[in-house]
C-alpha cells in the first residue's frame, strides 16, 4: 500500500480559515459585551469590580487567546505555501508557484489591542452631579480653539471629536505621523525589518525560496511624547502599530527579500486621570476631561488608520529599511488635516 507523505494544502488553508473565524467570532463577541457593558447605567462598588475585571484581566486574556488563534491560522498557511511549492516543483526545478509578492493579498490589520478602561460608563453620573462639567465643557471647546490658533491641527480636531459624543471611530493617516515624527518612522521600520528576517530566516532554514508569504506583526506600543511633537502628543499620545505584508526570499549571499507591506496604527481616545496639560492659554485636567464622557457630554472613540501599500527590498543583516511616509512638515501645522472627523494615553 503507498503511503503519502506530506499534507493536503487545500485542507490546511480550510482549517486555517476556520481558525481565523473562530478568532473574530471571539474579538467580536467580546467587542459587543464590553459596548453593552459601557452602556449599562449600573453603579456601586459590584458595578467597579465586575468592569475592572472584565476590561482589567478577561479582555486581554480574550486578545492572547486570539493571537495565538490567528499565530497558528498563519503557520496552516504557511505550511500549505511550502506543500504546494514542493508539489509545483518538478523533475526539472520548474516552479509553478507564483513569486512575485504582489501574487498574494497583504493580510488587514490585526484586531484592535484591548485598551484601558478610559474614564468609566458613558453617561453613568447622576443628573445633579453635571452642571459643573457643562461649564467645562465650554472650557473644553475653547482648548480646541486655542489648539488650532497655535497650528496643532490634528490636536483640536480630535478634541473636537471627542466633543461631538458620537463615539464614532476616527481614521488617522499614520503616514503623517512618520513624516512628522522620525522616531515612530524608525518604531515601523524596525518592526518591518524584525518580521522579514524571521521569514528569511525560515527560507533559509528550510531552503524554500520564491514563495510569496503573508505575515502580520503583533500590535506593538509607541508614545507620542511631547518633545518629539507637540501636536501628536495632544492628539494621540500612546499608540500601537503593526505591519502586515507579503514577502518573497530569494537566494543569494547574503539572501534577499521582496516586500510588500502596510502599517497601521490603534489606539482609544480616552482620559484616565493623574495629569494634566495646558493648550495655548488653557489647562485643562484628565479627570475634568473624562468627567464629560461620564456626564454624557462627550465620547470616547477608537482611532485606527492605514498607510498605503509600499514595496521594498530588504538584505539579510542589511540597514534597516525606509518605510513610506508623507513629507515631514518640520514642525509646521498648516497641512490640510485628515480626513474623518492633548497628552494622552491609550
């Protein structure tokens, strides 16, 4: 009886798929308890322990689960690329197999990281305890005048979004950001450059070349501090980034890789308390500013945004590489703003 060794590609990309939905299903579930519990009027020390350990402990444990889901949906994959390969691959070394890394689709972000709880549930203080935060929700409005006045554009038009208590989310172009901003241009690069030499070093590993491969990094965190720019610093402060892409090794001393990628940026305008900032001539407070989500006045929202898909060549132990940008103002804040609709964390 003949024995085949090896695997069924199409199987294993059928259970990669089903791994993968598994993993939404998971983040949107968790997703929609944690809105229901946001807009729940529920109070007392019962209310304050069960969300801090839901958003506290549960929620990240829900994204590591997650993460090891989709870790293992791309090594299926990964293992169906090489399968196919070997099976294209006849007596002659004629490869079938597509090699050029445009041949394959660049995975999307990666789900939303969890985020801190923010200031509380949206609404939940009492009628009585919100004149104070009306008045202040003057100041607020003010800050965000003062804010563009001094040309931090992308710093009063979240404000402004935050004000509006939509909750909308907000799209950010982070290509913006690395042109303004080298050291989160450099945060890229330096991620782009860790996830295509470990490809390589698997190519290398198992002598496989010229198979497109998807990858994705996980979400890693970067704080736009104030020093490095006073505008993002209001706008977002703490952010996480990611890149996916495609990449194609190819033989040689040292190897060398094509790229096709995209990075991205998350993170949750909120305010937790402990600090406070002072726009133009305002200062303002965390804990005033959250007060407006929990008066119902203004929302918190996620932001998250996409940089184009850009390609590059990467060689094994080279420099790191430049990763797509727009042109850096130098300091300046007088480019059209974003589109979509002060210092923060996540």
């Amino acid at each position: 009886m003949s024995v085949m060794y090896g695997a069924n590609s199409d199987e294993l990309e059928r259970i990669a798929g089903q791994i993968r939905s598994v993993a939404d299903d998971l983040d949107s579930e968790a997703a929609m308890l944690t809105g229901v519990l946001n807009r729940v009027s529920w109070l007392g020390d019962v209310a304050t322990r069960f969300l801090g350990q839901w958003t506290g402990v549960q929620v990240p444990k829900i994204g590591l689960s997650t993460q090891f889901l989709r870790d293992a949906a791309v090594r299926l994959e990964h293992n169906a690329r090489q399968q196919r390969h070997t099976s294209n691959t006849n007596a002659g070394g004629l490869r079938t197999t597509p090699q050029s890394p445009g041949d394959v689709e660049i995975p999307d972000a990666p789900p939303p990281p969890p985020s801190d709880p923010g200031a509380g549930v949206h609404g939940s203080q009492p009628w009585y305890a919100t004149p104070d935060d009306v008045i202040f929700y003057e100041v607020a409005r003010s800050a965000a005048d003062a804010a563009d006045v001094i040309g931090y554009d992308d710093a009063a038009d979240h404000l402004r979004h935050y004000l509006a208590n939509s909750g909308d989310p907000y799209e950010v172009n982070p290509e913006r950001i690395a042109g303004d901003v080298p050291a989160f241009k450099s945060h890229i690069e330096s991620q782009l450059q860790q996830a295509v030499e470990s490809q390589i070093a698997e190519a290398v590993a198992s002598g496989e070349y010229g198979v497109p491969i998807p990858f994705e990094t996980k979400w890693s965190g970067f704080y736009l501090t104030k020093d490095l720019s006073e505008n993002w610093f209001y706008a977002l402060g703490g952010v996480n980034t990611a890149v996916t892409g495609v990449v194609v090794v190819h033989p040689g001393d040292p190897p060398t890789a094509t790229v096709d990628y995209q990075y991205h940026l998350s993170d949750r305008y909120n305010w937790d308390g402990g600090k406070s900032t002072k726009i133009g001539p305002i200062t303002i407070t965390d804990e005033k500013m959250g007060e407006l989500h929990t008066a119902g006045l203004a929302k918190e929202y996620d932001v998250y945004g996409s940089s184009e898909t850009h390609s590059t060549t990467i060689t094994h132990g080279g420099a790191q590489p430049s990763v797509g940008s727009v042109e850096s103002r130098d300091g300046r804040f007088d480019s059209p703003r974003t589109s979509g609709s002060v210092g923060r964390t996540t």
